[in-house]
C-alpha cells in the first residue's frame, strides 16, 4: 500500500493554516470597521440633529429681537456670528432676495471626505425655516466637517487594523512554519518505510505533537520490522522443518528397504547356512556314534546351538520386515505380531480389535507400516517394562485416516522416556509427523500408559500440520 501522493498545485499544509487564520482575522477587522462605521453613523447623527435644533432655536429668539430694527439689523448680527458648525444659515426677503448666507468653513478647509464614505455615514438632511417680519430665515444641516472628522478616524484605525494585520499574519506564518517544521522530516520517515528500509526511525522531533508522531512511527518501524523477522524465522523454520522431514521420510524408507534386504538375506542366505551347519553336525554325530563321545557330545552341541540361532533368526525377521504386511496387509500383519506375542508372553492377556480394515491390503504403504511399527514398539515397552497383565491394541480406518491405539495398565512410562537417547516412541513421533499426522503417549487416569497414533491416508509432502 502506498501513501497518496499530493498534486503539486495544492496548497501546503502551512498555506491552508495561514489562511485560514488570515480570513478569520480580516473578518475579525471587517466587523470592527462595520462597528466603527455604525457608530460614525450615529455620532454624527446626533451632533448634526443637536446642533442644528440649538442654532434654529437660539436664531429663533434672537431674529425677533433683532428683527424689530429691521432686516439689515438682523443682517449685521449673522455677519457678526459668522459660520455656525455643521449649519447652513441663509436669511432672504420676502420678495426672495438673498440678503445672507453662511461663509464657508475654514475647519479642515480644501478636504472631504470620499463620497462612499458621505453617503454611508451621512445622516438625512434637516431643514428648519423660521419666519419673521421682512424676510424668511432657514437653517439647514451642512454634515461634511463631521463627515471628515469621522473619515480621519476611519483612515487611522484601518492604517492601524491593516498594520496588525500585516503583524500578526506575518507571526502566524512564522509560527506556523516553525510548529510544521517536523513535518517534512515524518514524511520522509515514511517513505522510507513505504520504500521497504524498516530499519529506518526518526530523530528527536521538536514539540509535543511532533515528538508523539515521531515516537509513534519509529515503534511502528519496530513492530513492522519484529513482524517480519519473525515470518522470515518462521519460513526459515518451515523450511528446515520440510527438509527435515522429507530427509526423516527418505531415511525411513531407505531403511524400511535395508530392513527388508537383510531379512530377505537371513531367510535365503543365512537361515539355509544355519540349517546347513545343523544337517552336517547331525551327520557327524551319527556317524561318530559311539566310537567317540566327546566329539559326539561336541556335535550334538553344534546341532542345539544352531536351531535356536534358526528360531532366534525367524524371530528377528517379522521385527525386520513382517511378512504379512507386504503381502496380506496390517490387519494380518497386526494379528500375527498379537500371535507371536502370546506365544513368548502366555501370562499377559493379549487383545486386538479391528475396525475398518477388511481391505487392508489397499492401505498405502507407508501410513500402514507407521501404525504396524507404533503397535511393535508400543507393544514391546508394554510387555518388556510396563508391569501389567493386559494389553488392548485397537486399529480404525476410515477414507481419510488410520487410528491405533495400544493401551496396557502397568506402571506407565518415566517421566524421561522422551529425552534424547530414547528413540523408540520419539522417532515414532517423528515419524507420523513427516506423514502429517500426530503420535501422543499419555499417562491412563486408572493407571497404565496409552498410546495413539492418527494418521492420514492421503498425505500432501508439503503440508507440515
């Protein structure tokens, strides 16, 4: 599995931060301004309505006192007072001549403010006109000086807002970048891992976060690497374990072979030459009669010592290769060992039961020589060290297994009979092993020891359960 890799046109992670924070913060300044802009608004609201309401008030007092001595008089007075802020004052006659109008404001004189602005913070104008003997005198809101002192404001809190701005997107940046620093550095980590170097782990990572990831990735590089020296421990063991086990399978067939020639040798070869060396001392001994005793006695002797090498011989060829196994099967191969044991072992109560081996001539080869050399070996510990009085050997088949157990109710075996050196039971457990199946000696709850073998009859070489 591979990491996806970004498209070089997406932003860094760096970028998105920085403008995400970016974005906050102007809206952060934009609702400042809207609030300063509301306020403005407000402020010159109430100033221009307060003033003019003063100045149409206070004009209305005075234009009647001043009125009464005519228009010029009223005239001379608006002359006098000059420019009221944020007003417009305008004094005409009745038959609409123009006598008087406010000189213009010398506040701020040559600046407005933008016309956006105006427009936004400027509040509806108000008109009041007031009439009197010989004329009509109108006072009208003017708000453009205030109109300017709230721009002038507006210029410096976004000079200032925007430098802040500036300030702190440029720290943020800063910050950013120097908390992402480690980043680039995992990334490559994990590459390195994606690339197969699992020996690969990731310095010392500067701040908390970092120095969790990092941590995290080198005990995965750990785990990654423990993982596969393990499977490759195991595939190594396997492997030893199938060669061990075919060579353990060639091993026994050689042997099975070398076990099978020398008893062929025995019978043919050496069972004819000890029934030879019996026939001549019985000769001998004839013909010596009694002219000499002694070699008479001598011969004789020959004679005894070679038939019980002859039935000591036919004794040894079943245990090198039965017979009946070979030729009529293990249920015949199995009765005769239980036959011959009797025979040796007529105080030990002997029993054998079959299940499924009416055609035991078509079991395969090396599965039914298994079993047949499990039941001689089983039954050999039995009679020669167990101690007991019975012995119960009972063989299954079905189409897929064979099963043996041999069960006697003597002592059981010593605690060490598996120990290296004992190589009877324990090659026979290796034995089954190579042919798939499994091979346990136990310890009988009423006493005694018990064996069983479970053996497949179709065995894949190289399945290793």
């Amino acid at each position: 599995m591979s990491f996806p890799v970004p498209s070089p046109r997406s932003p860094s992670l760096r970028l998105q931060i920085h403008l995400i924070v970016a974005a906050l913060m102007g809206v952060f300044v934009v609702a400042v301004i809207a609030l300063q802009l509301d306020a403005t608004r407000r402020s010159v609201r109430e100033e221009i309505t307060a003033g003019n309401r003063v100045a149409a008030q206070l004009l209305q007092r005075v234009s009647w006192v001043y009125a009464s001595a005519g228009p010029q008089a009223l005239v001379q007075f608006l002359s006098q007072l000059g420019r009221v802020r944020a007003n417009d004052i305008r004094f005409e006659s009745d038959n609409g001549q123009l006598l008087f109008t406010s000189p213009p404001a010398t506040y701020k004189l040559g600046r407005n403010a933008p016309g956006w602005y105006s427009a936004l913070v400027s509040p509806a104008l108000e008109r009041q006109v007031i009439q009197m003997p010989g004329g009509r005198l109108t006072v009208e809101t003017e708000p453009s000086r205030a109109v300017l002192d709230g721009w002038d404001e507006f210029v410096v809190l976004a000079g200032t807002g925007a430098a802040v701005l500036l300030l702190l997107n440029l720290a943020v940046f800063w910050g950013v970048g120097r908390a992402l620093r480690p980043l680039p550095t995992i990334v490559h980590g994990l590459a390195r891992l994606q690339q197969g170097e699992y020996t690969a782990r990731l310095p010392a990572l500067p701040g908390r976060e970092a120095a969790v990831i990092g941590q995290a990735v080198n005990r995965l590089a750990e785990a990654i690497e423990a993982e596969i020296e393990a499977r490759i421990r195991a595939f190594e063991a396997e492997r030893t374990l199938l060669e061990s086990r075919e060579f353990a399978r060639r091993l026994e067939a050689h042997t099975e072979a070398e076990r099978r020639a020398i008893a062929r040798e025995l019978h043919d070869e050496f069972a004819q030459s000890v029934t030879a060396i019996r026939t001549l001392a019985r000769t001998v001994q004839t013909r010596l009669g009694d002219r000499d005793p002694t070699s008479a006695q001598a011969t004789a002797m020959i004679a005894e010592e070679a038939a019980r090498l002859y039935e000591a011989m036919h004794g040894l060829i079943p245990r090198l290769a039965p017979p009946a196994l070979d030729d009529l099967g293990l249920a015949d191969a199995l009765t005769e060992l239980i036959d011959a044991s009797r025979s040796r072992y007529g105080d030990m109560a002997l029993e054998l039961q079959l299940s499924g081996l009416e055609q035991s001539q078509s079991l395969p080869v090396e599965p039914a020589r298994a079993a047949y050399r499990v039941a001689q070996e089983a039954l050999t510990n039995a009679l020669r060290h167990s101690g007991g009085t019975r012995v119960r050997i009972c063989a299954e088949a079905d189409p897929t297994a064979l099963q043996l157990t041999v069960e006697d109710d003597g002592t059981g075996l010593p605690d060490d009979w598996a120990r290296r050196g004992h190589y009877g039971l324990r090659g026979l457990r290796e034995r089954a092993a190579t042919l798939g199946g499994r091979l346990s000696v136990q310890r009988r709850p009423e006493g005694g020891t018990r064996v069983q073998a479970w053996l497949p009859l179709h065995h894949d070489q190289g399945d290793t359960t």
